[in-house]
C-alpha cells in the first residue's frame, strides 16, 4: 500500500459521496450511502492488515502544507487510532442500513449528513495537525446536530440545542489552550507536541482547557445531562453513532492530548477525575434503574461505563490504559447494538415504554437471543467484549487507587441490576399487551445488521489479542512519557511479592 494515500481517501469518499446524494432522490442516495461506507469499510480492513505493529509510531503518513503552513494537512495514525477508525468504518454501513426503511423524510439530505459525519470522525483519529483536529472535532457538531434536530422526535429541537450548547462551550476554552499551546512551542504538530514539556503551571491551566471539552464528550459527570436528550430524541441509526463514535473522541483527546502533553497535570487533577468517575458509576446507575425508557435507560448506563475508561485511562499503567482501550471499542459495539434491538421493536410498536412490552422471547426467539447476548456484554460476561475491558481497567485502577476500584465495582453490580431488569421486562415476564404479542421476529436485514456486531463482541471476548496486538506499542510509548509522573499507588502488594513495576522492569529486559 505505499504510496496510496489511503487515509485521505477514507476521508474523501464519504465526502464526495456525500455531496452527490444531496442531488439524487431517495432510493438512490440510500445506495450510495451503502457503497461508499462499504469502500470505507474494505479500505479499513485493507489499513488495519497493513499496519505493522511495534513498527513505527505513526503509520501512512501524509503532510501537505496550507495556508503559509500556519495550517497543514497532516495525517498519520498509530494502534490506537487506527482501532477507533476501524470501529467507525465498521457501524456506518449498519447506520445506514437501520435507516434505510425507518427514514423516508428528506432521506438524501439524511444520508448526506451521515456520510460527512463519517468524513469528520476518521479525520478527528487521523488528524496530526492541532488545527486540524480542532476543525474535525467540532465539525463533527453540524451534522450530529442535524440529524437530531431534523429526524429526531417530539423535542428534537431542544435536545439538539442542548447537544450543540453543551459540546460548543467546552471546545471554546480548548481552542484558546491550543493557541496558547502553538505560541510556545512553535509548532501545531501533535506528534511534537505530544514530546514537548510545558511549565508545570502552565500545565494545569493547559490541561483544565482540554478537560472542559472532554469531558463534556465522553461525557463526564455532572456535565453528562445532554446525552440522555439526544439518545431520546435522536433516530435510531443516530443514537449508534452518537453512542458508538461520538462518545469516544472524548477518551481519545485524553489518550492523545492530556496525559502525554500535560503529564504533571494528569497527575495533579487525577483525584478529581477519580471523585467524578466514582460519583458518575454510581449516581447514573441509580438513575438507570428507575427509567421507563429504553433508550433512556441505555444511555444512562453509558455514562457509567464511560467512567470505566477515565478510572483505567488515569490509573497511569499499561493496565488501566489497554482496559479503557477495549471498554471504549467494546462500549462503542455493545451500546450501538442495544440501541438498535429498541429500534428494532420501536419500528413494531412505536414505544420504548418497557411497560408495554413483556414475554417477547415467545413471538420474537432471534431477537431475544440476539438482545441477551448484547445484554451480557453490557454487563460484562466472561466470553463477551465487556469482560475483559472492565477486568482490565478494575486492576489498572486498583493499582492506582483501591478506593476508586471499590467504587468502580459498584458499578458492575448495578449494571448487571438495570440491565437485566430492562431484559427480564421485555423478553419475559407476562405478555399483556397483544400488539406486542403479534410483533413478528427479526427480517433479513435486521439479522444482517445485527449478526456481525454479535460476531465481534464475542470474537473480542475469545481472543482479544487480535484488539490488543496494534495499540500495545503506543500504550508502551505513553507509559514512557507519563511514568516520571505518575502517582504512587495504594494498592496492598502479596505478601513475598516483588512490586509490580519490578516486575514489569524485568519483562522489558
């Protein structure tokens, strides 16, 4: 693959594509959403067999100077980059097909906003220039807010308000940061600035700034009030995107900007991100108990797994970071799935009241096997994605913080609590409700969209080396940057047992 700018052409074609459908009618933009999400698709597949892991740290690289070179084309990833690519090129093409029937309202301009979304995501994990991440990390803002705004239900307009406000007012302070930031060092490089050491002082402010829009992202407790609005509001195939991807850019901007820019500062602010992480696990589980709404209900519990992936990401060792890293991708396939088995059964009945449904599993055997599945990943069931993730980041964060392990667990606990509430509701119980009682089982496509997700969460469960594998290296090089400050850890050791950094000395060597 040298010399073919595949990374440029991922970007390229979802964007081309995307202005064609806005001059098509329906049928027709439908299938041009397919195909060029489907090129996308076999394009990352070819990337990720192309990609040499332990090689060098940033992989296809590209580099176009614009505008007197204040601005540059700048593209490259490593592993962890190229994971989060691929777990977008991968849940477009089934957003595309879970609307393909549900949307028949201004369907090109529909498909349209989908593509430049998936246009603007791959740059977001691509991008090497600081401006030009900025420019695709609040572009992608436009079309979400579209898509909400225009498909969306009843209070569709003041949810994707709320999602533009929320996301807009964080991202302010970061682009000043990032100014500050090219001042100084001169450059607007990521790569440069990953290994360039600010002012302590300075340090905490910088870090503050990307904190606010981050944090917002992922989302973060107490500014996490505008996801459950928009998963409510948004269309199906919106709520997948929205909770497979969106959410996600938040944990890559801590990964890619604040621990290894700003590593004395992550070190000072982890209490804080552990008290918000602890209270976010345990307050929006509680809250996900008492919903009546599915979609509700799921993006609670978001929330508390988003915490996961800041208690592993700021545990400061290989383990916490590599769990929030299969938290992220399993949370991104597991949360999409969910929220398309209640899309699947709204297009029925036209509710997401679990009080109007109960006993599916007699009428409906794919899909209540199909939602268990997605149900015990959720929960984080030994053999599913879900288990390894949260085990991983559970000890990285014990290492770091006992407490905040304890706390964490909790969460395990009243996630297995609301989830399998939610599935005994709908799945089992008493069917009194005779609509719901003559619902028919999954279609083809249904099967289609739901099979392969099904397919990887388990494969990530079995062997999740394959995950692993292409982001260990860049895990190690982040490791190197941060460890000369990181927290010591209150974890009690085994008795007669070396500590573990002894350990993982002696490995390296």
């Amino acid at each position: 693959m040298s010399g073919l700018p595949i990374l440029s052409l991922l970007i390229a074609i979802p964007l081309i594509a995307a202005i064609v459908a806005l001059f098509v009618e329906a049928s027709t933009a439908r299938w041009i959403a397919l195909g060029a999400t489907l090129i996308d698709l076999v394009l990352g597949i070819m990337m990720w067999r192309a990609y040499v892991p332990g090689g060098p740290q940033w992989q296809f690289v590209e580099h176009i100077g614009l505008a007197g070179n204040s601005l540059s084309w700048a593209l490259g990833i490593d592993g962890i980059a190229l994971m989060l690519i691929m777990l977008s090129v991968f849940l477009m093409p089934i957003c595309i097909g879970a609307s393909w029937r549900a949307i028949e309202k201004r369907v090109p301009e529909y498909m349209a906003a989908f593509l430049l979304m998936e246009a603007l995501m791959i740059g977001v994990f691509c991008a090497q220039d600081l401006l030009l991440f900025y420019i695709f990390f609040e572009g992608g803002l436009i079309p979400m807010y579209l898509i909400i705004g225009i498909w969306g239900g009843a209070e569709r307009i003041k949810a994707s308000y709320k999602f533009f406000l929320y996301t807009l007012a964080g991202s302010v302070l970061m682009l000043i940061a990032m100014l500050v930031m090219i001042g100084i060092a001169g450059t607007s490089s990521i790569p440069a600035l990953m290994a360039y050491d600010f002012a302590p002082g300075l340090q905490n402010w910088l870090w503050l700034a990307f904190f606010a829009s981050f944090a917002v992202k992922m989302p973060m407790w107490p500014v996490h009030t505008w996801l459950p609005d928009a998963h409510v509001q948004a269309p199906t195939a919106g709520s997948v995107i929205l909770a497979g991807v969106l959410l996600k850019m938040g944990g890559y901007g801590f990964i890619r900007f604040s621990l290894p820019m700003f590593p004395e500062a992550s070190a000072h602010y982890l209490p804080l991100v552990f008290v918000l992480s602890g209270i976010a696990v345990v307050y929006t589980s509680l809250v996900a108990l008492v919903q009546h709404d599915m979609k509700k209900l799921i993006a609670y519990s978001s929330v508390a797994h988003m915490a996961f992936v800041t208690f592993g990401l700021f545990a400061f060792n290989r383990q916490g970071i590599e769990g929030a890293m299969l938290v992220m991708l399993s949370h991104g396939l597991v949360s999409g799935a969910l929220f398309l088995c209640v899309g699947v059964i709204y297009d029925r009945l036209h509710t997401r009241e679990i009080a109007r449904y109960g006993g599916l599993s007699n009428n409906m055997p794919g899909y209540a096997l199909l939602f268990m599945l997605f149900t015990m990943a959720s929960v984080g069931l030994p053999g599913t994605s879900g288990f390894v993730g949260e085990f991983l980041s559970l000890t990285g964060t014990y290492r770091a913080s006992s407490w905040g392990a304890a706390v964490a667990t909790t969460g395990i606990i009243l996630g297995a609590a609301y989830m399998l509430y939610l599935y005994r509701r709908i799945c089992f119980g008493t069917l009194d409700n005779a609509d719901a009682a003559a619902m028919p089982d999954l279609d083809a496509r249904e099967y289609w969209l739901l099979a392969p997700i099904a397919a990887v969460v388990l494969s990530m469960g079995v062997y999740p080396e394959s995950f692993l594998k292409p982001m260990r290296a860049d895990v190690g090089r982040l490791l190197t940057r941060i460890e000369r400050a990181a927290p010591a850890g209150d974890a009690h050791l085994t008795p007669g047992k070396p500590p573990l950094r002894v350990i993982e000395a002696e490995e390296k060597h």
